[in-house]
C-alpha cells in the first residue's frame, strides 16, 4: 500500500492521515446516503486531501513564523506537516468524507468560495428570475461564477416557492459566511477534521475554534438565516453537482 501511495502522490509515503485515506472504513456518517466513490475519483479525492492537510500546514508555519518574526522557512513546514493529527485531529480516511456537506473539506479556497454563497443564495433561486437590479444580478453572478448563476435561475423555475427575498446588500463574503452558517447550523458536516480544513481554506485564525470567527461579515449573514428553510442543505447537495459541473469529481 505504500508503495502505491507513493506512485499516486509522487514522492515519499506519508504518514498518519494521507497514509490511510485510501481506506474505505465503516462508521462514517451516512445521513446523506452516500455511496464511496469509485476507484479513480477515489484518487482524486486522495490528492485534493493530501494538498489541503499539505496547504494547512503551510498557513499555520507561515503564521506561526510571522508571530516570531523570523522569515519563513522550510523546516517550519515540515514541521506543522508531521504535527498534523495535533491540529488536525486523529487519522481518518478519505472513505470519512463521503458524508456530501464533509467532502467540501477537500475544495481549496477558490472552489469553496462559490458553493457557500450557492448555498445562501439556494432558499431564494425561486426569485432569481425577478432580479432587476443589475448591480445586485453582477454581485451574485460574481460571488457563485456566471454558469452557476444561471444554471440555479434555471432551477428556481421549478422551485417557485423557494422565495426568501435576496439580500440588497449581499456581498461575496457576506453570502459565503451565510453558506457556511447554514450547513453549521443544519449540522451537515460533524467530521471535525471537515471543519477545521474548511476554516483553514477560509482563513480562519488557527487553532481558535471550528466555527466561523465572530465580526461583521459573520453578524450580517447570521441576521439572514432565519429568514431560510431549516435542513435545507440536502436539497442543496444533491443539486450541487448540476450547479457545479467541474466538481462532478466530488458530488458525482
């Protein structure tokens, strides 16, 4: 098995979490009812989870390095790399993300992004259609990517009654924190090794908590949430493969 993960990642085996993520372990949550991925996505899925341990890693010795104030360096990485399941949390297979809301721990920053604000934005696709305003249609055609603006206007012609207004005033961030605190909140992702790469991919200050960091951003898109349906996050991942086609590796 080594061996092989050697082949797939290029370079010495690893250790601790990369060592065993091609384990398809029992007692993984299955709310969702998920099925393993195949043999090839499992791949996909072993390399995305080995750059996003590998990238946390990074940001915790550069921040880490910058509290010293000593330049960056090398050995402080490897460092936070071999000290992973303290920060990280215990070993845990790959096969432990199919859990839908867990597998967007292994979405960098940039995927990330617009499938949170693509959950903020799910309650009110039913409205989509009704948008006049052409700086609020560019805010969230920016936020979610233009293909998926319009690919989830589409939907809400079938959704009618997902109605929730659309904020005026929403913004990138604020709509990704929204996203965030609507899976948070319908309990989609309990792995916490899920959320502490979610945060890390966020930018959340390390080592503090799993859960968003309180400030304005967080405050304007909490105002928002009871104004959605509650456990709405199923509906959503199930749609997440249409509204995001180039992540059919990950949603199938």
């Amino acid at each position: 098995m080594s061996g092989h993960i050697e082949t797939i990642m290029g370079g010495e085996p690893h250790n601790g979490h990369a060592s065993v993520a091609l384990t398809h372990g029992a007692g993984h949550d299955r709310r969702w009812d998920d099925r393993p991925p195949d043999p090839q996505r499992t791949l996909q899925w072993l390399r995305a989870y080995e750059s996003r341990i590998t990238s946390g890693a990074a940001r915790l010795a550069a921040g880490q390095c910058r509290r010293l104030g000593v330049p960056f360096n090398p050995r402080a990485n490897r460092m936070w790399y071999a000290a992973r399941d303290v920060w990280l949390g215990a070993s845990a297979p790959v096969s432990a993300y199919v859990h839908r809301a867990s597998r967007l721990a292994l979405l960098d920053a940039a995927s990330l992004r617009p499938v949170l604000a693509a959950r903020a934005i799910y309650p009110s696709r039913g409205a989509l259609r009704r948008i006049v305003s052409g700086k609020q249609r560019h805010v969230l055609a920016n936020a979610l990517g233009e293909p998926t603006f319009v690919a989830l206007t589409e939907m809400g012609l079938n959704a009618l009654s997902a109605n929730v207004p659309v904020p005026e005033d929403a913004t990138a961030d604020t709509l990704v924190a929204a996203g965030r605190l609507l899976f948070e909140r319908d309990e989609a992702w309990p792995l916490a090794p899920a959320r502490r790469l979610i945060g890390l991919a966020l930018d959340d200050n390390p080592g503090e908590s799993d859960t968003p960091a309180q400030g304005p951003v967080l405050e304007a898109a909490s105002n928002r949430l009871e104004r959605g349906p509650t456990d709405d996050s199923e509906a959503f991942l199930s749609d997440a493969g249409k509204l995001f086609p180039e992540l059919t590796w990950l949603f199938g």
